[in-house]
C-alpha cells in the first residue's frame, strides 16, 4: 500500500514537471494568438496574408505542440534526459491519433517509465557505450510507439465514432440534455478526441441551422481558461507560484476563447480542474439553451456576445457557468489539501 501511495505521489510530481516546462510555451504561444485576434479580428483564423494571420498561425503552431511537450517532460522528471526523444517522438504519434493533452500525458508516464526500466537492464560493457545512444532510444520508441498506435488508437477512433452515434440518437429529443452534454465534452480533454467528437457534431448543425446546439459547442470554448483563472484569483494558497502566473494568462485566453489556456492548471491536477471544468462549461451551455439565446457567428464565448439574440442572458450564462466551475474547483483542492493535512499528521504520529 506504501509503495502504490508512493507511486502517485511521484506521479504528481512529474506532472508539476511537465507544467512547469509547459507554462512558457502556453503564454507565449496563446498570448500571440490573443494578439493576433485582438488586432486582426475573428477573420484571422483561416488567412496569412496579414500580419496579424501570421501571428495567429504562429501562435497556433506553438498551442498543437503542448501535448509533446507534456509528454516529453514528464518522461524527463521520470528518466531524465533520454527519456526525452523518445517522447517526443511518441507523443507527435498520439498528437496524430488526436489523443490531445491527456493522450500526451499518458505517453509521458509510458515513455518514462520503460526508459527508466531499460536503463536498468545491465548490458555487457561493449555495449554500454551503445546504451544511452542508440539502445535505450531505440527500445523505448519501438515499444511505446506500438503501444500507443495499436493500444490506443483503434479505442479511440471507436470511442469517438460510439460518441458521434450517442449524439445524433439523443439530438433531436432533448436540446438542454445535449447542450449540457457537448459544453462539457468540449471541457473534458480540451483539443483531444472527446473535444473533437463534440465539435464535430457542433459543427454539422449549424452547417444545418441547428443554432442552439452549435451556440452551446461555441459557448464552451472559452468556459475552462475564464474557471481557472477565477480559481486562482479566489484561491491562491491552493496553486503553485508557476501556476498563480499563469493564471493571467489563462484569463486573456479564455476572454478569446482558447481553451488550451487551462491544461497546465489540468495536467497539475486533473481530479480538481477536468471535472469542474466540465461542470462549469456544460452548465453555462444549458442555461444558455434554457434561456433560448443563440448566436449564428462560429465565435465563441464572450466574443459572440455581440451577436447573439440576448447579450444579456448569453453572458449571464457564461458567468454562472464560470463561478460554479471556479468554486467547485477550490472545494475540491481544499477538500485534497485537508486530506493530505490529515494524512502527514497521521504520519508523522
């Protein structure tokens, strides 16, 4: 029992790791493309023929690598340097399958954890020079690739097929019950294959004038980024400094609708930040239905408000939904800081 509380306790701080190498890729990469949209407007995100287009794509560049950065300094904290590229390499292939930030912390753990494993294997001394470059490399590739490609990747092209079919079955009896559903599957791995699914599906109808589901997708972007920003302010004592700094941010990002703002906060504690994230971005997605508010521009969160049919209520949903994920979140690190408190006091009795 010792060794598996030991185990996650280490797990833990190989994720702080991995965030605290994230965080500067996440600023400067989300700050650019919140430049970008502030000067150039929403028509940015499909040119380049402008400055302000090619701050975007930039900026966009640097967003879609976090997950092989999540991964590649996880298996740093556990391996140290040669777990590197191998999981960087590995990564890029869960990246391709759209596994997203969870997928990315997943091969982290793997990577690092056969690398420190092969490193162990004693090997004869001709061959030790051949270790760090070319054996332990090569083994930790081969094996945590096919892991990941043939493991994973069929899953969850299933998974996200089996989601799509759940989707259209229940989309035209309940549009409140779907909203709720698509605002918090857009929170749940934020860019990863869940998030994909709900966008997808989003998509499709308002291609199709199906303005209340696409306004619940649209008005979920921005919710996780704005909910942790929220947190941090209300609860410092409950964040790491690296996370206090990037909670701000997280606010600019949220306000131009890019979710990848939160995933330092999720990849640092995903039992905390994920569920309240999904709590808050499916509330806020609901009572925008409830409340008949749509919107039929593909912006999202608060840069729609302009356009949609009540500014009013669209927001008012958005700040519910925000306030309740945020104060969800602390109540669940204060409950994990208290417990934690108890457990220490119990030790060291």
């Amino acid at each position: 029992m010792d060794s598996i509380k030991q185990f996650f306790k280490n797990l833990v701080s190989h994720f702080q790791t991995g965030v605290s190498y994230m965080i500067p890729l996440v600023s400067a990469s989300g700050l650019l493309v919140s430049l970008a949209v502030v000067g150039g407007g929403s028509g940015v995100w499909n040119q380049t023929s402008n400055i302000w287009g090619v701050l975007r794509f930039i900026g966009q560049q640097g967003l879609n690598f976090i997950p092989v950065m999540i991964a590649a300094y996880i298996a740093y904290s556990i391996a140290d340097r040669p777990g590197l590229a191998p999981a960087f390499i590995v990564a890029l292939v869960s990246n391709k399958l759209g596994m997203g930030f969870l997928g990315g912390m997943v091969v982290g753990i793997l990577v690092g954890y056969v690398v420190y494993w092969v490193k162990k294997i004693p090997m004869p001394m001709s061959l030790i020079s051949l270790k760090s470059i070319f054996i332990v490399p090569l083994v930790a590739v081969l094996v945590s690739g096919l892991i990941v490609y043939y493991v994973f990747g069929d899953p969850v092209k299933a998974m996200q097929d089996g989601l799509t079919n759940w989707l259209t079955s229940i989309g035209g009896s309940n549009q409140v019950l779907v909203s709720i559903i698509i605002g918090g599957m857009m929170a749940t791995d934020m860019g990863g294959p869940i998030n994909k699914v709900a966008y997808t599906f989003s998509m499709a109808a308002y291609t199709s004038g199906g303005y209340a589901i696409s306004t619940a997708c649209f008005i979920a972007i921005g919710i996780p980024p704005l909910i942790m920003a929220l947190a941090v302010f209300m609860g410092k004592k409950y964040y790491s400094e690296a996370e206090k700094e990037s909670s701000t941010t997280a606010l600019v990002m949220g306000i131009i609708a890019t979710t990848e703002g939160a995933i330092p906060f999720a990849v640092a504690d995903p039992i905390a930040v994920i569920p309240s994230c999904m709590v808050g971005a499916g509330l806020a997605s609901g009572l925008n239905t409830i409340f008949g508010t749509v919107q039929r521009t593909a912006l999202s969160t608060f840069m729609a408000a302009p356009f949609s049919s009540n500014i009013l209520l669209y927001s008012l949903s958005i700040v519910i939904g925000v306030l309740v994920g945020a104060f969800m979140c602390n109540g669940i690190k204060k409950l994990m800081h208290r417990d934690r408190k108890i457990a220490a006091e119990a030790e060291a009795a």
